[in-house]
C-alpha cells in the first residue's frame, strides 16, 4: 500500500526529517541494499587482489589504470543525466495519478438530473453509475497488475456485481481487435438518451450535462490506456542505465587505494572503507531506483497506487449518492448565525491564540505615505496643454519625428491660440513658469520659425491671392462662398501638431 508520512511533517521542528530515515517500507534502503551489497563486495573483491596477489610490476600498471578510470569519471555527466530523467518520470507519474477516473462528479449529475423515486428511477440511476464503474475496472484490469490479479476473468467481474449475464454475452458478442473498455460507455449514452424520451431526464440541459461530465470520466480511461500503451523512449532509459552503471564500474576501479608510483611519494590516506564513494552510489543509485519505482505506478511496489481500495471506494460511494441520497435531504431550517450580522464560529483552548491575529487585508495595506504633503495633493492633468521635449533628442534620429521637433515644438501655440497669450512685447509665455529658459533653446526655435515663414512666403498662392494654408481676414462671407472647393491633404508624419495643411484645386 501506499506510504504515507503526512502528518509526521505536518509541523517543522528541529531533527522533522531524520526521524523519517529510520522507517523501513517505502524506504531507499528497502530499494538499493541487494545493489549496495553487490558494489561493496565488489569493491572489497578488488581491494584484495591488489593488496595481496599483485607483484610490484603489476601494481604499477594497476596504478596507472585507475588513475586513467578515476579521471574518465568526470566525463559522465551524472547529474545532469539523472536530473533530466527523474524529472520527467516524476511529472509523468502524478498526471497518471490524475487520469485515473473517479465518479464523484458524475454521481452528483446522476442524483440530480435523472429523476424517479420508483423502482424503475432507482433501477435507472444504479445502471449508469455501474456502467461507469465498470469502464473503469476493465481499463484498470489492463493497466494495473493488483486489479488483474483480483479480476483474472470476466467471470470474476461478474461476480463482483459489475456486469450481469446478459450484460457478458452482449459484451463478448462485439468481435473488437482493441481493448473494449468504451463499451460501457456507449451503453451508458444510450441509456441516457432513452431515459430523456421517457422522462426521467426533464430537458436537453440536463442531458447534456450528463453526457459531458461521462466525456470526461471516458476521456480520463483513455489516458490511462495511453500511458499504458507509450511509454518513455527506451533508449533513454537505456543512456541512462548505461551512464550510471559505467560511472560505478570506473570507481570500483580509480577509487581503490594505491601505492606511490615512486619510492619517496607521499601517496594518498589508506581509507579501508571508501566512504565518499559509497555515499556517491548511494545517491545516484538511489536516484536511479527512484525513477525505476515510480516509472509504471500500477504495480505492486511499496508506493504503487492502490488501485483495489479505489475501485471499491468508487463503487460504494456512487451507488450511495444515486440510491440511499436521492432526494433524501435533512430539513431545511434556519441557521445559527441567523440574526448575526457577522458570523463567527467558536475557536477551542488550543486554537485561541489565531484571534488575536489581525485579518490579512493587503500587502500594501500598513504602509506609511510620506510626510511630504505636497506629495498627497491631487494633481490635475490637462491632456490639451502640450509638452515641452528636449531637442537633444533629435540629434539621434534620422528622421524628424512629431514628438521631439522643434518645429513642431515652435507650432504647438498656433494649434492652441486659446491656451497662450502674449505679452506685451509679443511674445508667448513659457507653459512652465518656475523654469528658467535655455538662450540656446529659444534662439533655434526662432531660427526655425524664420525658416518656416520664408518658406511659406516662397510657395504659390491659391484663389484668393493668399498662400496655402493661410486665410486673409480681409475676406468677407461672399467672396469665401465664391471660392472653389478645395481638397485638403492630411498632414505627414512629420507635420502632425501644428504644421501647415496643403490644398489644391480638384
């Protein structure tokens, strides 16, 4: 059965692990003491031999073999073989976990949905779950070596109450190649829809919300018959087989004691019992054994699922909810905390100090504003009053571009005329007053202000004597009705806030 040690690391304290090291089912000494046994012996085995049978001769060339085999360990890349691997087969071992199929959501659907307090209700609500439980016993009778053994035969399953006689012959006449798990299914479907027709089903929303959570319980049986059928490639478990079985067969050689090459060497400490590398095959074998145990989870290992106790949990609890719970309800009344605002359930001796916490309302919560009140004054912003952008900024792009030119910068009065007025000497006032002005800021808007204004007074005028682009205020209403229509061109990308439009005759 599956290990549980839950409640023993429920509460972190001092030595929480290490009193886990000293349980024998489930453990990594169950699983790795034959091969930890083997390598000691081996190792020993060859400690011998070279301590007492070699000549000097032989000892040398010993020497220089397990100088090479010590060194040709750290071109396996041990860790990082292994990591990958256990990784991929603990992540494949839960989702197999979870595709086992349990009908708790089902059963609710059934005990809400299919309708009848008569023998015939009943009879109907206690045929879709069995076809449920049944699915799910032959797909685990596929897949799980502890169900087979306790349905070795449909005779068996049978007699455990999940199919009738009629049921077997209908089941053996369907001639199929592949494994018929669904059958159940279909007759669970059919089934259903001939309950809608009757009645016992009121309405197509319940129908199908009945249809779909059987979809989910069919697809959960199909991925165990999947995992089942692909595996994890095998050359990977092969490499890594291979890798650890080739690192532990350099260090029984390159780990031994040896004796100085020459005379007046120092060699290394005689250590009878090599305990660094013994630790060593304990993790990374250990590591292996892990992934070795986990791989297929429907045996009948110390941590295999316990496939049985879920079949008969499942069969008993869904038959409960569909037969002894339908409409069988406790009565209705008011509860204790009827005229209390605020519900607060009683706390016992030993849970009495959790009041006194405050309630979590936010990260943020606590937190201090500065002092500074000018700080926590509301700021209006006024999205029509423009920004000043440094011209700085122009000189690392080719192009000129709307947001840092300083012709469009020189511009953003004349598209506001509302939001500026001049001074007396007829100049515009800064939109930041507490900010000293750049001479040199000023003087190239200028320039280019000129540059603009020869540039219009260069271009040709259209009816009317005026350039484009411009309107003299001389015109009166009669003449602006005489004037042609005039098509105007949107601006570029580099003449947006403020720019001239262009207009030309149709």
């Amino acid at each position: 059965m599956t290990v549980s040690y839950t409640l023993k690391v429920a509460n972190s304290r001092f030595g929480g692990f290490s009193k886990l090291l000293f349980r024998w089912k489930g453990s990594i000494y169950k699983l790795l003491y034959k091969e930890f046994i083997v390598f000691v012996v081996l190792y020993a085995v060859l400690s011998l031999i070279y301590r007492q049978l070699l000549t000097e001769e032989q000892k040398r060339l010993y020497t220089k073999v397990a100088q090479y085999c010590n060194r040709s360990t750290d071109l396996i890349p041990m860790s990082f073989v292994l990591g990958f691997y256990v990784t991929l087969i603990v992540n494949r071992w839960w989702a197999q976990y979870t595709s086992i199929p349990l009908p708790d959501q089902l059963m609710c659907v059934i005990s809400s949905n299919v309708h009848g307090k008569d023998e015939r209700g009943r009879i109907l609500r206690r045929t879709l779950i069995r076809y449920a439980n049944l699915s799910a016993v032959l797909i685990l009778r596929s897949v799980s070596t502890r169900v087979l053994k306790r349905f070795p035969t449909m005779d068996h399953v049978v007699e455990a109450g999940f199919m009738t006689q009629d049921e077997r012959k209908k089941f053996e006449s369907l001639h199929s190649d592949f494994n018929k798990y669904w059958i159940p299914c279909v007759w669970f479907t059919n089934l259903a829809a001939q309950a809608r027709r009757d009645g016992s089903i009121r309405d197509d929303v319940a129908l199908r919300l009945l249809m779909d959570e059987l979809n989910l319980y069919r697809a959960k049986c199909s991925m165990l018959f999947h995992y089942d059928w692909i595996s994890i490639p095998l050359v990977y478990t092969q490499v890594v087989t291979i890798a650890v079985y080739s690192f532990f067969a350099f260090c029984l050689i390159g780990r031994q004691f040896l004796e100085p090459l020459e005379p007046g060497q120092e060699g290394d400490l005689d250590m009878y019992i090599p305990l660094s590398t013994l630790l060593q095959f304990f993790f990374y074998a250990g590591w292996l054994k892990v992934a070795e145990q986990i791989i297929n989870p429907f045996g009948e290992d110390d941590d295999d699922f316990e496939t049985n106790k879920l079949i008969d949990r499942n069969l008993q609890v869904s038959l409960l909810s569909v037969d002894d719970m339908y409409q069988n309800l406790p009565p209705a009344v008011k509860d204790k905390y009827w005229n209390e605002s605020t519900a607060q359930p009683p706390y016992t001796m030993a849970t009495a100090a959790e009041t006194l916490k405050p309630s979590f309302l936010g990260s943020t919560f606590d937190m201090r504003m500065c002092e500074d009140t000018e700080q926590s004054q509301p700021a209006e912003a006024s999205p029509s009053v423009p920004r000043i952008h440094t011209p700085l900024l122009s000189r690392f792009f080719t192009a000129a571009s709307p947001a840092i030119s300083i012709k469009n910068f020189g511009r953003g009065s004349r598209g506001h005329p509302h939001l500026w007025r001049p001074r007396a000497d007829g100049s515009f006032p800064s939109p930041y007053p507490n900010r000293s002005e750049d001479p040199e800021l000023v003087a190239r808007i200028e320039e280019e202000e000129t540059e603009d204004e020869e540039i219009r007074a260069s271009e040709p005028t259209v009816p009317g004597g005026c350039p484009r682009g411009t309107r003299t205020p001389e015109t009166s209403e009669t003449q602006r009705k005489e004037l042609p229509l005039i098509q105007v061109k949107a601006p570029s990308s580099d003449s947006i806030g403020g720019d001239r439009l262009e207009a030309w005759e149709p």
